[in-house]
C-alpha cells in the first residue's frame, strides 16, 4: 500500500528531523565545551608540575645552596651544556615510598635532573643530582632515571657525564636504594671501555655512592665543598677512636694528594665544569670513534728550537719534563690528569696537528722520574683508557729504573710495576716513544719499548740506554779493583749513549730533540690505519 506524503505529513517529518538535529548538535557542543576544560585544565597541571620541579625542593633551600657555593643541579646542566641543548627526560617521575610519612613529601623529577646535550657540539647525556631534594639521596626512581640515560649513553654512542651531589641512599626506601646502586654498578661495568664516564663530584658523596665514581673513568672533584668516602666522621669515630674532618677523611685534597681516588680538583663549580667542557673535547664519542682532531692555528712542520735547551749538561741534574710536553702540544694546551698524586710521573691529554694524543712521561724533578707502586698504577690505568678509546699514547722516558727499598718490595712494586707492563703491553694504539735521557734496566722495558710493540721509538742525543747506570755497573762488575772512575768513564762511553740500541735496531733513529714535534705529527698520520688485533679471548688478566 503506497503512502501519498501530504504538505501535513511533510511538515511533521521536517519538524522532527530538525529537533533531532539541533539535539545532536548541542550535545556535540556540550561535550566539545568538556573536552577542551579537560585539556586546559591538564595542561595547566603540567604548567604546575613543570613549575614545581624546576623549583626543586624550593627556593629556602636553592638559597641555602646558593649560600654554600654551589650551583643547582639544573644550573650546573645549563652551564655544562651548549645553550638551549639540553633535553630532560622523566621531570615528572615521583619517588613511590609510602614508609615514614614520605607520601606526604613528592617532588617531580625526585632528586636527580636526567637527559642529553651537545658539549662544543656534541652529544652527551647527564645526570644531575639534586641536593634540594631529599638531599640528593638515592630512590630507586631516582636510580632507574640514572639508567635510562646510561642505557640511551651506550645505544648510541656518546658519553655519560654524572654531576654528584648526594647524601648517599635514602634510607627511607630501605634495600630498595641498595638495589638502585647496584643497577647503576652493573651498568657502569658494562659500559666501561665503551664510551668515557666521566663523574663530577660537586658535594656529598658516602657509602654506596662512591663506588659508581670509582668505576668510572675520571673523577674530577670541587674544593672545599665535595667529599668522597666509604664511612663518615662519626663511624670512623665510633670504631677506631680516630677523630677527623670530613675534608681530612675524604675531600680533594685528600683523593688528588694521598689516596688516587680523584684525578683532579677545582676551585669552585663553575671553574669546574667549564674545565670539564674543555676535557669533553680531548675524547672521542665512544670505543667505535676516531680520536678527535681539532684544527690547529700552530703550525706542526717546524722545528723547536727550545726542545734543544731542555736537557742539562750534567746526566745528574733534574730538568721539568713539561717543558718538553708543552713544546710538541699544539698552542701549549696540555691537560694534565693526577697532577697532584705521583708526581715522577706526568700523564694527560693534548694535541698534534690538531689529533689528540694520551702522553705519559717521566718527571726528572720528582724522585728522578723513578718508577714507584703509585706512578706505575697511575700510569697503567690512564695507558688502558687511551688503548680502549682509540687515543695515540707518546710516551716520553727518563727513568733511572724502579724506585728501590723495602717500602716498595712489601707493598708489591712487583706486581703494581706489572700493571703498566702489561697496558702498554696490550695497547694496539699507535704507540710512539721517544727516550731523552736515561732509560735503565726493567723500567726502560716498561715504558713502551720496542719490544713491547711500540710502533717507532726515538732517542735524543743525550740518551743512555743500558741494562744501569755507570757507577753502580762497574760496582758490580769491577769489585774491589782500582780505578773505578777511568772504568766508568769507559762504561759510559760503551754503554751511556743511545748506540747499542740503535745498533740493534731498538731504536728506529736518534733524533734532534727541535725535530720531535714534527716527526710526531708525521708518524701519527702515517700511524692513523694502524690495524692490530690481540688473540681472541673473554679478557686478560691484569696484575691487581
């Protein structure tokens, strides 16, 4: 049966359609209305959050920061980092404690600002912790931040810079900041000889906290407001009745002076990391980067005619072995590692013709650049960081031999000399070693010899390479038989020059000390496809 629509029907079925529309249309309008409240409001949320995690643990205490020196954790990032580079990660993360009323006490971020930046350019992820917060006391979000990054670190290839200013683990949390450290640990073992780690010590730093640093591959310190040490004042008090300062037990000077801990110490924070900006500079990316080159304004094919003046005329007489560092480095920049711990030996960071090169030298004006327990781990440490990463190692040798005495043979010289043996042993960077002065006995060996597969080795005019020194050969030799100095005299003139290792194709040439600078630059680029593997295997095992 057909429907005949009548104007009636049609105004009825229009008028119905029409409320229906209107209907829809108006509860579009109210939920668009809801929606966008939802929005606003969440994103004045995060405005809030975001307010409140750059504030810290708030401005009463950012003023009492600010009161002992030290810089916030987010103005030591800025500083650190090229401006406007920086990325945070997890600012809204809270800790998830509930014991001891800490539900009460959230702040966002915890206590540790997380993420990446580009240094003169390049990328580098850090952490900084905060001391506003808790103290800068570890939680395990405060840990599982630290790990993020250090994962992201090793994925991609670029360094881990961590600035530490932390009362140590947050008690409140129990084993679970235990278990935060021990994340961290493991993550530091894996990613060492990976890419650098370097650790910034800006303020408190006890117990647990310190092994992380320990791990790491440069620890640098602030004067007068960081320490480092595995029990405080008041527990070395309690058990061993010994009263001492927190800077006597474990600040700078202590760690760059007496212990090793630390490689170097600054004045304040801001010298500080502006000095870690210019270290960033000397290493390379990761284990899987060239090191880097830097153009230089110095020209590296000239002479130095004051590298001819450097060496006394009496073999006896102490000269400084920077003076000859500072004359084949690009523009004199040398940066210098452990400059206050083991001073017969000097080790650092500098340049030629741009490229970056480990250097490890004898220092003639400290115990005669004898090798000790503390110059040989010194040494051998900053000799495998070079190997891992790529960096050319210039070793420059004056060394009489190893220190002698009974100090030395009880606490282990055997073994603790061993270790720099077997760096430069495993080393299969381009090695390049030139002897200035005296290069005696076992010591000679050890400072990456020829036999050790140094790749070329030189020797100055004023070299003596022999088995040891004249007087002490013809003691031996001559027992009790007169005319002891007309056989040193002949002794010297056998064996105090650099010919019989010459002869043997020890030495590769004996050079005019104002030409090393520009045979160094030479052989470094000639050196720069080196390709050498040591036999497969899971490790070796280095004397400990």
């Amino acid at each position: 049966m057909s429907v005949h629509l009548t104007s009636k029907n049609f105004l009825w079925h229009l008028k119905s359609h029409v409320r229906s529309v209107v209907r829809k249309r108006v509860g579009e309008v109210r939920y668009s209305n809801g929606t966008e409240a939802h929005t606003l409001k969440i994103a004045e949320r995060i405005k809030q959050k975001k307010s409140e995690a750059l504030l810290g643990g708030g401005q009463k205490r950012i003023d009492a920061q600010h009161k002992r020196g030290k810089l916030t954790a987010r103005e030591r990032i800025l500083l650190f980092c090229d401006h406007d580079s920086f990325v945070e990660y997890d600012m809204f993360m809270e800790h998830t404690c509930t014991d001891f009323g800490m539900e009460k006490q959230k702040f966002p971020g915890d206590s540790v600002v997380t993420g990446n930046g580009l240094v003169n350019g390049r990328p580098v992820y850090v952490f900084s912790q905060d001391f506003t917060v808790f103290g800068g006391s570890l939680s395990s979000v405060h840990a599982k931040k630290i790990c993020k990054i250090m994962d992201q670190a090793v994925l991609v290839g670029a360094p881990v810079v961590g600035l530490n200013d932390s009362g140590g683990a947050r008690i409140q949390e129990g084993v679970a900041s235990l278990a935060g450290y021990a994340d961290i640990f493991q993550r530091n073992v894996l990613a060492s000889g990976v890419i650098p780690q370097i650790s910034l010590i800006m303020g408190p730093c006890a117990g647990g906290a310190v092994y992380s640093p320990a791990i790491t591959d440069f620890t640098f310190m602030v004067e007068d407001t960081s320490y480092l040490f595995i029990t405080g004042p008041d527990v070395v008090k309690s058990v061993t009745n010994e009263d001492v300062s927190q800077q006597e037990l474990g600040g700078a000077k202590t760690h760059t002076t007496i212990s090793g801990v630390a490689h170097k110490s600054f004045a304040n924070d801001v010298e500080a990391i502006l000095q870690l900006r210019n270290f960033m500079g000397f290493l390379p990316q990761s284990n899987q980067y060239p090191a880097p080159i830097r153009e230089s304004s110095e020209p590296s094919h000239l002479d130095v005619p004051m590298l001819d003046t450097v060496i006394p005329p009496s073999a006896t007489s102490p000269y400084d072995m920077l003076d000859i560092i500072y004359g084949i480095v690009d523009e004199r920049d040398f940066f210098e590692i452990m400059p206050k711990y083991a001073k017969n030996i000097i080790t650092g960071f500098g340049r030629i013709n741009g490229r970056t090169v480990g250097i490890v030298g004898n220092q003639p004006k400290v115990a005669a650049g004898c090798l000790d327990i503390n110059a040989s781990v010194k040494a051998a440490r900053f000799v495998r960081f070079c190997d891992a990463f790529n960096i050319p190692l210039v070793t420059l040798v004056d060394v009489p031999g190893f220190l002698p005495g009974v100090t030395q043979e009880h606490n282990g010289i055997i073994r603790h000399g061993a270790k720099l043996l077997y760096a430069y042993a495993e080393a299969t960077v381009p090695k390049l070693t030139v002897i200035t002065r005296k290069g005696y006995g076992g010591a000679y060996d050890v400072m990456s010899s020829k036999h050790l597969r140094g790749d070329i080795n030189y020797c100055w005019p004023t070299a003596e390479v022999a088995v040891m020194g004249a007087k002490g050969a013809v003691t031996i030799l001559y027992k009790g038989k007169d005319d002891i100095e007309k056989r040193e005299a002949e002794y010297i003139d056998k064996f105090g020059t650099p010919f019989p290792a010459a002869q043997r194709g020890f030495i590769d040439d004996i050079i005019e000390p104002r030409t090393t600078r520009w045979r160094l630059s030479r052989d470094l680029d000639l050196l720069a496809t080196k390709k050498l593997q040591n036999p497969p295997k899971k490790h070796g095992n280095i004397p400990l």
